[in-house]
C-alpha cells in the first residue's frame, strides 16, 4: 500500500508549478491573456486548495484548472453566431463533470491522462508534463484507460 | 520560452490572494531588522508567527499544520505587523496593537502568554513570577517550556523574563538578541 502525499503548503505548491502554469497558458493564449488567466488559475486553486485530500497528481490537478480557464476564455471571446473551436472539440469530448464520474474507478495516472486527454483536449505532450512524465507513457495510460473503461461498460 | 514568472505578475497574484480573503496565512519576510531577518506570518486574527529563522520551508509547514494550508508569502497583510516592529526597533513603540493569534496553541500555553503580554516595556518579570500570575507558582519550568515555544517573540514579550538571580537564561532566538531587545528597552544597560 502506498501512502497519498501531503498536502503541501500552498507557497511550495505555486512556487514548484507556475512557471509551468504560464507556458502552458501562453502557448494557448497568446502572452497577453496568458497573465489574466494566470492569476485566475491560481486563485481559482486556492479556493478549492482546502478541499484537497491528498498531494498526489498535483501538477495535472492545476493544468486541469489551467485548462477550464482557457476554454471559459476562449467561449467568452467567441463572437456569438460564430462556431468557436472549442466548441466543437467539447461536443466531440464529454466535459470534466461528464468524464470525473465514469472514470472514478481507474487508476489515478491512467483517471488523468483520460480526463486531460478527452476533457481537456491536452496534447500527450502536456500531459506527459502534467503527469511527470514522458510523452509516450500519457499516450499509454490514456490508451489503457480507455480500454479498461470499454471493458467495463460492455 | 518563459524561464520565471514576471515579478509584476506574482506579486499581483500575490496581492489578489489577500484581498480575496484566500490566505489562511500571509507572511513575508523582513529581511534587515536590527536583530536580523525575521519571518512574520499573520492570519485574519492578527499576527500568528514572527520566526527569527527566516528559511521558510520548515516554517511553511508548521504554519500549514497549525492554521491551514493556503499558507502564502503576500507583503499586503503583513504591513501593520512591519510598521509597528518599524516603530519598536526605533524606540517609537512601547506596545504593539496588532492582535497576537494564539488560538491554535494548547488552553495551558495560551494562559501563559496571556499574562507574558502583560509584562510591560522596560520590565523584567521571572519564570517564578508569571507561573505564580497564571495560578501555579511551582510551574516555573513548564513557564519556560511555554517561553521557549513563543511563536511570537517581541510582540509577545519573552525576552523580559529572566531567571530568578537576574541572570537572563535562555532565550529561543540567542542570549544576543534577548539582550539587544532588553537594552533596546532600557531594561538592562
């Protein structure tokens, strides 16, 4: 049995992921934006900081947020009538709230890189980076989740 | 590529933090005060932590542990506490206003340093005396467990307490500044 990790205090947190937070941000925003949504981002994980339970997955916990800002941003932007992008990529993706309860019974690496990969339509790249580790091995959890979830709905 | 977060937009975020209410902690560190550096931590009660040791990561947890862990560096909240040290290090202050947040100690430290808060500038008391105030004059020792555990020297005045002969014992942040402090007071020459 393996122990979560503590829940550090929020100053480790911000200091161990922002730099992160705002590239990711930049390269889907464009430079200017990137410095709202990087204080929305954070503020946004430190109202839901207390309701934590543990440390683990800590760096996709908050690309995940990261991610929410974009696509509120990028809705806000859209002009009304025009078909957003986005959009179109969420009615092929089932959101957060849609995928969180269907995936409950996976693993935690292989949970995330399902939830970042078909919720918020994050590169295996950045969910490599999210989840600590390579490219290939987000390709592979997110693969072997979705297996593993067809398995268990047929 | 972008190799550190812009300064302007952390403390932006930092600020934001406070003035949202967010924070169970705000801290900062004041880097050249008389006596050294010192980490100061206050939460929405006042001033929860002046810490002569200002590496904050040991630091960063037990304020997490005692107060919760939205524990951030944010100069904002901190500023009253800095002014008012300001004023003491310069001989202006003979009290401080701000609140000392004692709430998360045990009922018995905090009934100690109740009466410690009413030593007053200038003055010596002994650990025999302020056991004797807080109910139990043979509680001397457990006096100077409590002493040695202030989580807010200067505003909580442990640097006043001495033992029995005079003699100024110990003192969590070194003999030098428990000195310093007491002449800075015109307590000892």
């Amino acid at each position: 049995m393996s122990m979560a990790a503590a829940i550090p205090p929020f100053e480790t947190f911000y200091e161990e992921h922002r730099i992160e937070v705002l590239r990711f941000l930049g390269r889907r925003l464009g430079r200017n934006r990137a410095e709202d949504a990087f204080q929305d981002t954070f503020l946004r994980a430190l109202r839901a900081y207390p309701r934590l339970e543990h440390g683990d997955h800590l760096r996709a916990w908050v690309l995940t947020i990261a991610s929410r800002i974009v696509l509120d941003e990028s809705r806000k932007r859209k002009p009304a009538g025009e078909l957003p992008e986005v959009a179109t990529e969420e009615s092929w993706h089932p959101a957060f709230e849609e995928l969180a309860p269907l995936t409950e019974g996976l693993p935690p690496k292989e949970r995330a890189a399902v939830v970042l990969r078909y919720g918020y339509d994050l590169g295996y790249d950045e969910i490599g980076v999210a989840l600590g580790s390579t490219e290939a091995a987000a390709r592979q959890a997110a693969s072997a989740g979705v297996r593993r979830l067809r398995k268990e709905t047929t | 590529m972008t190799d550190t977060v812009p300064s302007v937009l952390d403390e932006r975020f930092r600020a934001a933090a406070a003035a949202e209410g967010l924070l169970d902690v705000a801290y900062d560190v004041l880097a050249d005060t008389p006596i050294g550096a010192l980490l100061v931590g206050v939460t929405d009660h006042g001033v929860c932590r002046i810490s002569f040791d200002p590496d904050p990561d040991g630091e960063l947890e037990t304020l997490a542990r005692l107060h919760g862990s939205r524990v951030l560096r944010s100069s904002a909240p901190v500023e009253r506490v800095r002014r008012e040290l300001d004023e003491y290090f310069e001989g202006r202050r003979r009290r401080f206003e701000v609140e000392p947040d004692i709430r998360a100690l045990p009922a018995y430290n905090q009934r100690i340093l109740v009466e410690l808060a009413r030593v007053r500038y200038g003055s010596t008391t002994t650990y025999g005396t302020l056991a004797a105030r807080s109910g139990n004059p043979r509680a001397a020792r457990a006096v100077g467990t409590v002493m040695n555990r202030n989580p807010i020297p200067i505003v909580l005045p442990c640097h006043r307490v001495v033992g029995s002969t005079g003699k100024l014992t110990g003192y969590a942040g070194g003999l030098d500044r428990k000195e310093r402090l007491l002449r800075l007071e015109g307590a000892i020459l």
